[in-house]
C-alpha cells in the first residue's frame, strides 16, 4: 500500500489520536471508584486520614480528567473530518447513542467535579461523598454508551441499511413537491453509487446489541484495573522512599482488593466475551489465534509466530484441544478458520495475534500479583517486601498496554470493516454459504450490497492524503506537548505529596449552594483557608 493513502494516514491519525485519548478515560474511570472508596470510609470512620488519601487522589483525578477532555473533543471532529462516509453511514445511530453521552453522563460527571474538587470547605461529607459517588456514575454512564455504540459497530442490531435520500431541486434551486404538495426526494449518488445509511428500527435493541454487555463489562474491568494499579504505583514508590507512609498504606490496600477482584473478574468476563466473538465475529478470533483453516479439535496457541503467506507457523507453542473446548466446551467441536471468509473479507493476522498476546500477558500478570500481594497484606508483610514494591511501581506500564493491546486486537480484527456485517444464517444458527462455500453476510433491504461498511468506504472523498499527513505531524507535535505537560504536572504532584490531615469538613446549612455563594455559615477549622476579613473592613467580591 502506497505510504500517501488517504485511507491509510487517516487510520493512522484516528489510532495516534485514541490511543492518547484512552490513557485518560480509564485512569478516571477506575480512579473514581476508589475515591468512592476513600470517601465512604471516612464517612464510617471519621478518621481524617481518609479524607487526606481522597484529596490528593481527587487533585490527581482531577487533572486526568482535564487533559482527556482536551484530547477527546478531536474525536468528534476527526469523524467529519477525516471519515464523512463514516459519519453518514452511522450518523443515526451514533446521534443518540452519543447524545446520550453528553447529556446523561458527561453533564453529570462534570458537574459534580466542581464540587468534589472545589467543595472540601463549603459542603457537608455526606454531599460531598454524594458529588463523589456522582463523578464516579458520571465516567461509567459515559463509557457505556461509547461501548454500546461502538459494539453496535461490532455486531450491529436494531437498525437496517437503507439508501440516503436527498432533496430534488429545479433549476431554480427550489426544492420541488408532487402534486399532493410533499417532497421529492431521490437516492443521494456520489460517483456513480448510491449513499447508504443505518437507520435505526429498534433503538434499545441497538442499544442492547448482543456483545453490549460482554464488551462494557470487559472494558470497564481494564477501567477498573488501570486506575488501581496507577494508584498502587505512586503509593508503591512512597512507601519505597519512607515518605507519607500511613497515606500511601490506606489508599494501597483499598487500591489493591479493587485491582485484583478485577483481574479475576476480567478473566472470567474475557472467556465469555471470546466465546461472544466466535459466534458473531469468528473471523476476529481466527485472527487472534492465527487459525487459518477449520479445525477439530483445534489448538489454543500460547505463542508463535504465524507465516500469513503461507496459511502457516513459522514456529509456535500449542495446547492441542483447548481452543475448541473454550469455543465450544466441547474438545470435537471444530472451529472456523479464516478459510471460510472470502479472501478479501479475511482481517490481518499479526497485529491482532500479538496484541492479543499481550493483554492476555499482561492480565496473567495482574492475577498472579494481585492474588500474591493480597495473601501478604493479609499475613501482614506486605509493604516490607521492596521487591514487591518495585514490581508495582512499574506495575501501571503493563495496564496501559493491556488496555491499548486490547482495543487494538478489537478494531483491527474486525477490519476489512469499519461497521461488521451480520453472519446470514437459518433457523438453526448455522451459518450460511454463498454459491463459492464462503460464509455469507446480510445484505441490505434492496439486495445490492452487504448490509456493512468496509473501512476504505468510509473515508472522507475530498480530502487529500497530504493535508492528513501534515494533520498527523501537528496532532503528535501537539500530542507530545500536552503529554510532556500532563507528566510534569502530575510529578509536580506526586513530589508535594498530600496535605497534613485536618480535622474534617466545614458545617454547611447552604448544602450545595455554598458551593457557588463561596461562603460558610459556620466559622471553624474548615474556614482556616479561607481570606480574613477585619470587622470595620466590608468584604470585597
């Protein structure tokens, strides 16, 4: 493929732009979920400490939350962009599923950041553990619907593929009517073929489509995951430098029970999301495992190296069986291999073969550590193991590349597709063949194509590949800029460490409306920050 291909540097500027971006959304996702924890236990205990771990933490939150708001706001413009066919194809859909996403859940989650960042003095525990609890909703509402309409791209549902209709006009630039006064409308053609859309039929069928819930609950598990073990990390390298010890230990061990009941979980949720893929997507998984001819009995591949042009191994470690006992639970049940696709519907192989290697790796990982570490801080020797602590300092290295490695074996194996076709199959779920014996996919209402959109389909016509180029150097210029800041920043933090504890919240009669007014009604510890004002001196706005 020639290097200047618009759909190429466009797939690369999209993957460059994500994989930013998701550095952010799963650090605040699994962030918030042990605030929540920090600010339920202070409420129990009162112990100031608490709420000393829930500050620092909060600041931190607060400026991963900043930066992937920045980087996200270049998605939603890339897909007009660089992917108008794309954004035609899908707009019905996307526009509620993402419209919900900013009107449920991200209005949500950055409203009440205000008052967990800014209310420590000017609102209650309780309402501020309640700003808390809302902030943590808020990232996991807004996650389930970029999950729900990025799984109805996977496996679409509750929606058909119709041609896009258009306005007639006169040579007047009139729109023209028929006789009974309505519209004329005709297939909208961009040289030579016809514009198609999805539109949506059954909107909580798409919603619920049927990977939904296997992907949302996976994804937020690596949230989960990834967030926990950035917090063991810093914790890890206090606990390592003796400074902040009592801090470093309380979030540590909240942090740790979160990180690994995830792990376990995530391990489970990935064999059932596998099993998910093989019945709509079996390509997909043929790719991640590099089966590239049907097979019984067929082998689960630890690791190798697959020689595409030769439909073969170059060399590999196999288990014999097992990949067909985890499809099927059967060990005799065959398994579809990349044979049954036409040549030009088949995925790549290596990057979704690796990639998949590597989340895999890595959540062996997290399950051994995590298990190990709970059985320490249970026998009470835990934090004096400095090896154990160095393992999780760098431990947030491999969360980030389980998460990335994750969603890129996802996107890149369902390619030639941007949106997946559905399987055709009969009453039996078999699927079924066309006339060359290649598993066949559905086609639209009028029969001319298939109801999917290839990824080379989905590009914008009129944009040159060198604007996408010159786009993709400034999106990384600015890329490195706003990560070397991001870094900065966060050291900034980590090297201040958190406040002394103070003795607790502010009394507040205003509740939430302090917040806004910036005043107390009570005076007390918590006004201790707060500007003096002299008794003969008016205050100043």
């Amino acid at each position: 493929m020639d290097f200047l291909d618009v759909v190429l540097l466009s797939r690369i500027q999209f993957a460059l732009t994500i994989m930013f971006h998701y550095l952010f959304p799963p650090l605040t996702i699994g962030m918030g979920v042990v605030l929540v924890y920090l600010g339920g236990m202070y409420l129990r205990t009162k112990d100031p400490a608490y709420r000393q771990a829930q500050k620092f933490w909060t600041r931190v939150f607060a400026l991963n939350f900043a930066i992937g708001v920045a980087s996200g706001i270049v998605m939603e413009f890339q897909f007009g962009t660089n992917w108008a066919a794309y954004s035609r194809f899908v707009g019905d859909v996307f526009g509620s599923a993402l419209a919900a996403e900013g009107i449920f859940a991200f209005f949500l989650e950055s409203g009440f950041l205000a008052v967990l960042v800014f209310g420590w003095n000017r609102v209650g525990p309780k309402m501020h553990f309640f700003s808390t609890l809302m902030v943590a909703l808020g990232s996991i509402f807004s996650s389930i619907w970029i999950v729900v309409a990025n799984s109805w791209q996977q496996t679409p549902a509750g929606s058909h593929v119709v041609p896009m209709m258009r306005n007639v006009l006169d040579e007047n630039g009139h729109v023209m009517r028929d006789d009974a006064g309505s519209i004329i409308t005709e297939p909208w053609v961009i040289d030579g073929t016809p514009v198609m859309r999805a539109e949506v039929t059954d909107f909580w069928a798409m919603v619920l489509n049927p990977s939904t819930a296997h992907r949302l609950t996976h994804v937020l598990l690596g949230c989960f995951i990834m967030g926990a073990f950035f917090i063991l990390s810093i914790c890890a390298w206090y606990i390592l430098k003796n400074k902040h010890v009592d801090f470093a230990r309380r979030s540590f061990a909240g942090a740790l029970i979160l990180a690994t009941v995830s792990s376990v979980a995530i391990a489970i949720s990935g064999h059932f999301q596998a099993q998910n893929v093989y019945h709509y997507q079996p390509a997909k998984l043929a790719a991640f495992e590099g089966l590239f001819e049907t097979e019984t009995n067929a082998e689960l591949q630890i690791i190798g190296w697959p020689d595409v042009e030769n439909q073969n191994w170059a060399w590999n470690i196999e288990i014999p069986g097992l990949l067909s006992f985890l499809v099927h639970e059967d060990f005799n049940e065959p398994v579809l291999g990349l044979n049954e696709f036409r040549p030009e519907h088949r995925p790549p192989v290596i990057i979704p073969f690796f990639t998949y290697r590597m989340m895999l790796g890595a959540g062996v990982f997290f399950v051994i550590l995590g298990l190990y570490s709970c059985w320490r801080l249970y026998r009470g020797n835990l934090y004096e193991s400095r090896w154990l602590m160095w393992l999780f300092v760098i431990s947030v290295l491999p969360a980030v590349v389980a998460n990335q490695a994750g969603w890129i074996a996802a996107e890149v194996g369902r390619q030639p597709w941007i949106v997946h076709p559905t399987i055709e199959r009969d009453a039996q779920g078999t699927p079924l063949r066309d006339p060359d014996g290649y598993i066949r996919y559905e086609r639209t209402d009028d029969g001319s194509r298939i109801a999917g959109l290839r990824t080379d389909d989905g590009v914008s016509k009129v944009v040159a590949a060198e604007q996408v180029l010159f786009s993709i150097i400034m999106f990384l210029v600015i890329y490195l800029l706003l990560g070397a800041i991001w870094l900065y920043v966060l050291n900034r933090k980590i090297q201040a460490g958190p406040e002394p504890p103070d003795e607790g919240f502010g009394e507040s009669t205003g509740g939430l409306f302090d917040v806004f007014k910036g005043h107390q009604t009570k005076p007390g510890l918590a006004n201790a920050n707060l500007p003096r004002v002299s008794s003969d001196e008016e205050p100043k706005a």
